[in-house]
C-alpha cells in the first residue's frame, strides 16, 4: 500500500466487555504505525458504511481513545445487519466500496463474530474482483466463544468471571433460604453453544456449592432427566441450583422454548427463543413440588465492564494490535486468533485464520468437557476456563462511586455520496 490511505473499523453484533479494547488497540497502533492516515469509525457497524456516517476517531483526544479500554458496549456504535449474499445484494457491497474510494479507505478493520467474518470475507473479494485495493482484517468479538479456528474469542473471559460469580452469590441466597425458595435456576446467554453456561462451573469448589446442575446446548435435553435430577439433588442438598444457556435442545435438535417458530427471527434470521428458565420453573413446580425462583443476568453479563477479567481486556488488546501490524504487511482477508500455548503456564499469543473459514465454521462445548451424565462440566473445561477469568480490569470510578466510561465525541465527515439508505 502506497501513501498514508486512511484506515476505517467498525463493530458488529451484541456489545462485550473487551469489545472497545480491541478497538482501542486497532485505533492506537494505526495511529502509531506512522503508515496509515486518518482512522474512521462507522457508526453502528456495515450500516454506518452503507449510510456514510463515519467520523474521524483520529480528531479525538488520545485520552478519551485510551478509556476505550475501561468502558463496556460498542463505543463506536454496533448493529445486526446481516448483508445476503454478493449475488443476493451486490449492490450493498458495491455502495461499501464506493464509500471507501470516496474517502480514500484502504485498510478496513471489523470487530464482531461470525456473520461479521464472513461480511468482511465478502467486502474483501469485491474489492478484489473490483480491483479496488484494500486490506480486510477480521478483529474476533464473541461472548459466546463460539468462534472456530481460535482458542477463545475476546469478550468469554469476562462474561465467564462474571456469570460464575452471579451463580457463587445467588447460590449462597438459595443456599440461606433452602426451606422456602428451595429451588434457583440461573438463565445465561448460549444460542447454539454452552460455554458461558459452562464457565459457571467455577463456583462449584466443594460439592456443596452452587450450581448443581448445569445443561448445555449441546447435551440433549428431557424433562424426565431435568426431573431426576433435581429430586436426586435435594435428596443429597435439600436445595437444588440450576444453570441452563438459553439455547437448549431435546433429543431431535429442536430448541424447547423456541414455540416452533411463533416468536419469529430477529436481523440476522436466527429463530427468536422464549424463556427457558421459565420453562423449567413451571415443570419442576408442577412435577417436585418446590418452589423456584430463576434470575436472568440478560445484557449485564456482556457488559459487565466493573467485574471484567483483566486477561481478557489485555487479550483484546493485544489482537486490536495484531490486526494492524497484519495489515501493515498487505495480508487480507483473514481474522486474528488466540493462541493458547502449551505447557503448565498459560501463555497466549495470537495467529491467523481465513475470513471464509471462520464464517463458516462454529465452535461447540467438546464432549470432553461435559460429564457423562449430561448435567455438568468436567475438570478438562475447568481448566479451560480458569485461566481467561483472572485479574480484574481497572475502572476508573468517579466522585459519586460509580465507574466513569468515555463516550466519542464523534466528529463526522462530510458526505460525499448520494443518500443510499
């Protein structure tokens, strides 16, 4: 790449904790490469492309750019909007270039998960097939850690440290009113994959502790199980504490609160699911007798940002830089991965993996790391986990006692194409 071209990075999908860390560390290094010229953000993702609303990070103070890495959600602004296919909708992709030349963009950076990958993937063959050049980078964001081709996707620390400390606290509240609300079911984030469920293992140091069942996505769900379970349970604890992601399936793969498709898609057409904790509350009332209570952390487990784990803000950093320096080197088309190291110490580093590959692949709970019985984790998944939750991220706390988060003035440049959308 000739010049000092202008770089432009966007976020994509549900907000995390890290999320703004990485785009801390795309912003940072692209303005310290000395190679790049101005840094654009695209308000609320591939829409801000497609409307042309970008600003100029590069116009902000560089102390409101360093808080990105202590504050939650998509600072640049996120979206679910899921482009069809270049055949489907070139004309989408055909406008996303035509705004690149218009502001003479060359490097584009893109945080999100696996409909953000293959976006990417697509803009980056457009561009190819249009001779347009231009370097793509997939930066990986996911909560759900479902990302393939990477170790553990930036934003799973977090979200782990924090709904394994939410399962240890309303375990003990459960565990001090066992005579009355006897029963607590605990509802995380986990679609199609378990492992944010499967972090809460963590809380569970003696056998005593919450949570005493646990239920994935990936472990074929009945209600005769659930109900076993559960009896067996307060037989040995006379109380009962239950995690389920809120994905789960029964044996012909079909999602239990899915209501056979009556609560329709949302943007990115995945079908729109119910409550299962509610659900389960209402069979094990009926059927034990007990009364349940179920909690819901909703988006507070993905934007915990004052109980985030400082590994993982690091982590996300780190691959906020390791996109830029690829992109340095004219190498396109592919997304940052974690790379776990072996040996006793855990070390991370990070790697590379093809656009094309990680939009079409996902990556599930292994067997290994869910007993047998269906109904818990291994110590294999302990182990996994254990490392990416250590550390606290430092928050800056104001006068009030409360954390104080940066917000982008957003200086926004003039349009120069005609209105798209």
């Amino acid at each position: 790449m000739s010049g000092k071209a202008n770089a432009i990075i966007a976020q994509s999908g549900g907000p995390t904790a890290v999320i703004n860390s990485s785009a801390c560390g795309v912003i940072q290094e692209a303005i310290n490469c000395g190679k790049i010229g101005k840094v654009f953000g695209s308000e609320n993702g591939i829409l801000g492309v497609l409307k042309e609303d970008i600003f100029d990070i590069t116009a902000e103070k560089p102390q409101t750019i360093d808080a990105l890495k202590r504050t939650p959600a998509a600072a640049i602004g996120s979206c679910r909007y899921k482009l069809k296919s270049l055949d489907k909708s070139r004309a989408d992709y055909e406008r996303i270039i035509d705004v690149f030349k218009a502001h003479d963009i060359h490097y584009f950076f893109y945080c999100g998960g696996n409909d953000s990958m293959d976006t990417a993937d697509k803009v980056n063959k457009l561009a190819a097939e249009m001779k347009y050049e231009l370097i793509c980078v997939g930066v990986p964001k996911t909560i759900d850690n479902d990302l393939a081709f990477t170790d553990h996707c930036p934003g799973y620390g977090s979200v782990a440290k924090y709904v394994a400390t939410c399962a240890m606290n309303a375990g003990r509240d459960t565990e001090a009113l066992y005579t009355t609300d006897t029963c607590s079911i605990l509802e995380v984030m986990g679609r199609n994959a378990g492992w944010i469920a499967a972090a809460t293992g963590l809380a569970r140091r003696e056998r005593q502790d919450a949570p005493h069942l646990i239920y994935l996505p990936e472990s074929p769900f009945t209600f005769e199980q659930l109900i076993r379970d559960v009896r067996e349970t307060l037989k040995e604890f006379k109380r009962v504490f239950i995690v389920c992601g809120e994905g789960l399936r029964d044996e012909k793969g079909q999602y239990i609160t899915a209501d056979s498709g009556k609560l329709g898609t949302d943007s990115f057409g995945h079908v729109q699911l119910g409550g299962i904790a509610e659900t389960l509350k209402a069979v094990i009332e009926k059927e034990v007798g007990i009364k349940t209570r179920f909690n819901k952390p909703g988006t507070n487990q993905r934007s915990a940002m004052h109980f985030a784990s400082f590994t993982d803000v690091n982590e996300a950093y780190m691959v906020g830089i390791a996109a830029v320096r690829m992109a340095m080197q004219n190498v396109s088309g592919k997304m940052i991965t974690l790379v776990r190291q072996a040996g006793a110490k855990y070390i991370c580093t990070t790697g590379t993996a093809t656009l094309s590959d990680v939009a079409n692949g996902e990556k599930k709970v292994p067997r290994e790391y869910i007993n047998k019985e269906g109904n818990g984790v291994t110590s294999a998944m302990l182990d996994y986990v254990r490392p990416l939750v250590m550390g606290e991220a430092a928050v800056t706390i104001g006068n009030d006692g409360l954390p104080v988060y940066m917000r982008f003035e957003k200086y926004f440049v003039a349009k120069k194409l005609p209105a798209y959308m």
